[in-house]
C-alpha cells in the first residue's frame, strides 16, 4: 500500500469516527430527559410528562425503568439525566455524599415549591442534617391484611384483627393447620413474608438500627433484638425445613396463587398496592380481608398507628446542563394534582398532603383509605437512610436470615453486626 | 527468515524474530490500519480501563471525587473481610464442580452424538438449543423446574421415592442447582467437542481395531488424547467463565436479595458489583477485580504449564 493510499486511509477512518461520535447524541437543549428507577408502565409515565411537554412546550424524554448499572455511570459523567428519580432514599445519600446530586435547597426556591405540603416522615428520608437531598414522590407504607374467611374457620372474630403483637402470636397458632405427615398445610403468620419487615416490627418495639437523628449506628440495640427474637419464634415453632418447604410451593407474587390470596397464609404485612386495582380487586376480587395497622406490643398501646414509610425520592445530578429547568421540572412533578394523578394510577401513597384529599385516592376504597390516614399517624415514620445504607442492609438481612433460618443468637449476631459496622459508620458520617 | 535458537517466555515458546524489511514494515502498517477498530476500541475500552483500575485499587475511590492513595489498604481490608473469603469460596466451588462436570457431560454428550444413527442431526440441534435461550430467561426457567413443591424436577423425584430438596432456598442446594441450571446450556462447549471427535483420524482408529482394541480402549487411548487439546481449551474458557460467574446468581437474587441464603450464592462478581455499584466502593471493587485477574492468570498459566504432559498435538 502506497503511503499516500495509507494517508487518505486513515484521514478518512478518524473523519469517519469523529462524524459517528458527533451524531450519536444530538445535543438538544429543549428536551429534558428524565430517567426514573421504577416504572411497570413506562407510557403512563411518559405520557404524565407530556402534560409538562403541553403546559410549558418542553420536551420531556423519560427513560423507565432505568437499569441499576447505568446510573453511577451517568452521574459521573458529563451528560446526566435531568431529573433522575431513585427507587429509594437510600442511595440519594451516599450520591450527595459523593457530590454526584445537588443540595436541592435552591432548587426549591427557583421551584417556588411548597414545602408544608409534605409528610414529614418521607421527606426525612432525604434530609441530611440541614440540608435536602432529595424530594419524596409517593411513598409505600406496610399494615396487617387478614383473611376473615379463615379468621372465621379457625373460631376467631373475622371482623377483629389482634390488637398486639402478643395477640397475633395467638391468632396465628390458631390459623395454622398442621397436616398428619407434619406438613405445613396452612400458616398463621410469617414474619418476613413476602420480605423483609423488620423496620415495620423494631419501630413498634421502640427503635430503629440507627438513632432517631440518623446520627449512630444502633443495629444492636433492645428493640433490633426484640424484632428480631419475636420474628425467630415462627421459624422456631414451626420448623425452619418445615415452613421453607411450605413456602417454597407458594404461587407468584403477582398472580391469584400468591400464598394470602389462597388461603394458605392467614395473615400478612403488605402494601397499599395491594387494595389497588393492579393486585386483589383484580388478582382475588373474591378474597374476603380486612387491613388494619400493624399492632403494637402489649405494654405500649401508644405505640398504636405505626407504620414505615419507605419510597421514591428524586435527585437532581450535579452535572446537569440546566439547573433552573431542572428545578421547574421538579416543582411541577411536585404539585399536588400532578402526585394525585401518578400515585392514584399506581394506587400508592401520595407525598403531598393536598394531594391526598384528591378524590381519586378516595375512589381506591375504604382499605386504601386506611394507608392515608395512617400517614398521619403520630407514630408515621420513614426508613431511616445514612450514606452507607445499601451496604448495612445487606448486612442486616443477612444478620436477619441467619437468625431466622440458622437459629442463631439475634443478640450475638447484632452485635457481630454492630462491630463491624461502627467504624464504617463513623467514618462515612465524618465523625 | 528464521532465528534458529528457540525463543521463550515464562517457558513457553516465542514467534521466531521478525526482521524488519521494508516490506514487513508496509505489511505492519496495513495490518494496523486494519486492525485500528479493535485497537482503538481495545485501547479505549479494555486496556485503559484495567490501567486505571489498577491505579484505583491503590485508592480510596468512590466516583466523582478525586481518588486518595492508601496504598495496599485496600488488599490488606479485602483480606481480613469475610464476605471476600465467602465469595472466593463459593466460586471455587463453582471452578472445582462445575467445570470439571461441565467438560465431562459435554463430552458424553459429544461423543453420543457423534454416533451414526438415524436422526441424529435432530439431536444435535436439540442439545444445542437451550444455549441459545437467554441466561436471564433460562434462569427463571430454572427457578420453576426447581421449585421444591411444584417444580418438575421434584415432582419426578418424589415419583421414585425421594424427597427432592428446597433447592435455591436451601444453602446447601443453591450452587448444585446453578449447576445444573450451567449444564443445561452446554451446547457450545459440546459442538466444540463434537468437531474435535471429527478430527479425530479414521485410521487410527481402525487400526486399533485391527489390533484388538475395544471400545473403551480405543477411547482411552485414541479420542481423549486426540481431543487433549479441545479439553484444555473448554478447560480454561469454562474456569475463566466461572471465576466470572454473575447473570445467573444476579437473576436468582433478585436485586435485593443477592448472594441469598445465606451468603451461598455469593459468588466473587456479585460481591465485586455490591462493592462498585451499590456501595460506590469503586477502589476497593478494582483491588477485588485485579486480585481475580491474578489468580485466573496463575490457573491459567498452570494449566498450561501442566498441560504438556496430558495434552497431544498431532500437528
């Protein structure tokens, strides 16, 4: 090949990657791209912000639900998302921690956004210390379902769920049936069913794995032990073979043979979605339960009301080409009619308080009507999220599985889990 | 254009020395430029960012902020972590059951169908099939033929009488049933042996026959040393592979639930990944990262090393 003939090669193979890397993204600046971490129903939510795309003539492009992997990337990177909503206030942290999102406090008021309007305890997800780190957009909270049919069969009042934690102990000997080989047939209660609920139980014992004012790491604490040995007592009554073998043929989460739609577990802490149309009235509209919130101990009737809220919370990455269209944006996803219209879709709880006298919250039902007022509740409160949140809640399901499925000591395995996280703690926190 | 003396590397033998004509040169050249969209795309993209890594796993290095020098702090806190060892553990397991398994199962199933009888192209394209099924798609799949209560595989084995067990829920079964869930999609590695059975020369065979030799003789003594180096070879991409190991135990944790029950499906990558994306431990997830490239670079080596001995080139 002549040298000349290389030349030519060559000039046109880097014009060629140059071109391909320019028009890759075309740079728009009327579109703001907003990538949301949940999303079943990516039109919905699409079409949710065209509404934006007709109020202001602002495009919005929405990327739902975005893949884990890919948002460290574009955070550090230099083309961000404009809004990025997290399925959780727990990352929120650690990325402000980083300097990856904003303090949101200017955004705020460029937004002009009212913040009264809020429920304190989901908001608390994304307050660090003085400073916002996030907004909350709809939230989850977890009560009591039971089944009256089989309150019924088993002798007890259908119409009367327990009134402590104590009583459902009782309840649920009552409503499990044993078969003559041993086997589970049907079960009462089963504490981590269909996951984790243990911020929901330490909470009406009194505490939580961190301080109130997320300032210590508290993951051995009395309440974290009574949680967790009056979890064990299921596993430890029924047998840990025995009710993971029961478990292990229960149908799909989201089909008519999910375990309380069956019948074969009487009682369960679930979601508000699940009085929603996309769940029960669709999956079982024949299943006769009841909600109630989750009873507190015996000895602490004041701890009546408790729940935990845990949910959305949207960011605004550091990176971001346009701050103030991004602060509007998010004061518009943050006006009332705009919750009402996406946590109704979604039948979850609303964020904003306005949001939550909208009648279509009210069309959901006197069960999901249950879920809102208990977002009132004086004993409401929300995960608390630290910097390091991912990272301890593994390692506290694992402390939790250990206890539940080995048997193992909860004080020892708190305190294993405690030792080894303080210093981390500590030093995430700065101290 | 040869050197006569044999050049070597760790022990292992050299491309005899290029002598740079101008000829060789323009040939070089053209190669390059042929070969400039990978190079680039390799530079960019591999070799840099294994560079960088290395450089990370001597910091402190979350994402944005500039990364702090500690030094070897990182390998010395991987070392004395319990979820590392735990990982480490259970990949091994992996390395030591499943491919090793894997290599004899494919080459059953190779030798099979490498038989002469009717239909056999049918077979063939049925073994290869499940390899074309999408892991996370194959996976899930696999989660309901192992469901303990209704899942076929219990179901067939209570038929004859044993209580088939909980499976993925069970720390026990969790990697025995990833491994089989792996041997199912072994088609590649099958097809590999298949067209090394191929190779195999007719008339050695025959002459074996000639001489008296049985089945299993010839086997033994023709195929397996003949296919010696299709075995290294399926030998080594499978280790690497599993030392890899993440889509499958990603999909069977969930998200939320990885490395569940308890710690069993825990393998090195999915440790790796908690650590770089969810912890945002990027330095300490690189040291993680450059300790398995070590250790796969060893195996591997050793392998080869040990590889003259029971593996026969016929070319």
């Amino acid at each position: 090949m002549s040298k000349k003939m290389f030349g030519v090669l060559s000039v046109l193979l880097v014009a060629s990657m140059l071109l391909t890397a320019c028009g890759a993204k075309p740079a728009d600046e009327n579109v703001l791209r907003v990538w949301i971490q949940w999303g079943d129903n990516p039109q919905q939510i699409q079409e949710l912000f065209d509404k934006y795309t007709a109020e202001t003539g602002i495009k919005v492009e929405v990327t739902a639900p975005i893949d884990d992997d890919k948002v460290l990337p574009a955070l550090t990177g230099s083309n961000p998302p404009d809004i990025l909503v997290l399925s959780g206030g727990d990352a929120a942290k650690s990325f402000y921690k980083e300097g990856l999102v904003l303090e949101l406090s200017e955004s705020i008021t460029t937004g002009n956004i009212d913040m009264t309007d809020m429920y304190e305890p989901p908001l608390s997800q994304c307050r660090q210390g003085d400073k916002i780190v996030c907004l909350p957009w709809g939230t989850d909270a977890y009560a009591l379902f039971w089944n009256k049919d089989l309150f019924e069969a088993a002798g007890l009042d259908p119409e009367k769920p327990p009134s402590t934690m104590e009583e459902l102990v009782e309840y649920a000997e009552k409503l499990t049936v044993v078969g003559p080989d041993g086997s589970l047939e049907q079960v009462g209660f089963i504490p981590n069913h269909s996951w984790s609920h243990t911020d929901l139980y330490v909470r009406n014992f009194g505490g939580f794995w961190y301080s109130d004012d997320g300032s210590a790491l508290t993951a051995n604490s009395q309440a974290m032990i009574d949680a967790l040995t009056w979890q064990q007592q299921f596993y430890t009554k029924y047998g840990v073979d025995n009710l993971q073998a029961f478990a292990s043929g229960f149908g799909e989460y989201s089909s008519p043979d999910a375990p309380f739609y069956a019948g074969k577990v009487a009682m369960m802490v679930e979601g508000e979605w699940q009085v929603g149309p996309n769940f029960i009235p669709k999956l079982k509209p024949e299943l006769n339960y009841g909600v109630a919130a989750f009873p507190p101990p015996a000895d602490h009737p004041e701890r009546a009301g408790t729940i935990v809220n845990q949910g959305t919370a949207v960011v605004i990455p550091t990176g971001v080409a346009d701050k103030e269209a991004s602060a509007k944006l998010l004061a518009w996803m943050m006006s009332p009619a705009i919750v009402a219209e996406e946590f109704c879709y979604n039948a979850n709880l609303p964020t904003s308080k306005k949001a939550a006298e909208a009648q279509c919250f009210k069309d959901l039902g006197e069960k999901f009507q249950v879920f809102v007022d208990l977002m009132a509740s004086p004993n409401a409160y929300a995960v608390i999220t630290t910097p390091i949140s991912f990272e301890m809640n593994d390692a506290l399901g694992a402390a939790e599985e250990a206890i539940l499925l080995t048997g193992a000591d909860p004080k020892e395995t708190l305190d294993a889990v405690q030792a080894e996280f303080e210093p981390k703690f500590k030093e995430a926190m700065g101290q | 254009m040869e050197n006569s003396t044999e050049r070597k590397l760790f022990g292992f033998k050299l491309p005899p020395k290029t002598v740079w004509t101008k000829r060789a040169k323009s040939d070089l050249r053209t190669g390059l430029l042929f070969l400039s969209p990978w190079l680039i795309g390799f530079l960019a993209f591999t070799l840099y960012p294994m560079v960088v890594s290395f450089y990370y796993s001597f910091t402190i290095y979350h994402s944005k902020r500039a990364p702090e020098w500690v030094g070897l702090q990182n390998y010395a806190n991987l070392f004395a972590d319990d979820k590392f060892w735990i990982s480490l553990n259970n990949t091994l397991y992996m390395v030591a059951i499943a491919v090793p398994l894997g290599l004899f199962a494919s080459f059953v199933c190779a030798l099979l169908l490498n038989l002469k009888v009717r239909g056999q192209a049918f077979y063939r394209v049925i073994y290869f099939l499940p390899s074309i099924v999408p892991t996370v798609a194959g996976t899930i799949l696999f989660l309901w033929l192992l469901n303990p209560q209704v899942g076929l595989v219990n179901t067939v084995l209570a038929k004859v009488g044993i209580d088939g067990p909980n499976w993925m829920a069970d720390p026990n079964w969790s990697k025995p049933a990833l491994i089989l869930l792996g041997m199912w999609g072994m088609g590649g590695t099958i097809i590999i042996y298949l067209s090394g059975l191929q190779d195999v020369p007719q008339s050695l065979i025959e002459a074996a026959e000639l001489d008296g030799a049985n089945w299993f003789q010839r086997l033994w003594h023709i195929t397996i040393p003949m296919v010696s180096p299709i075995t290294l070879f399926n030998l080594i991409t499978g280790m690497i592979g599993m030392f890899q190991y993440f889509a499958q135990a990603y999909v069977v944790g969930g998200g939320d639930s990885l490395g569940r029950p308890l710690n069993s499906t825990l393998f090195y990558s999915v440790y790796l990944y908690q650590n770089a994306f969810l912890y945002l431990k990027m330095g300490y997830a690189s040291a993680m990262a450059w300790i398995l490239f070590i250790i796969i670079l060893i195996l591997t080596l050793l392998l080869l090393k040990v590889s003259d001995r029971f593996t026969y080139y016929s070319g």
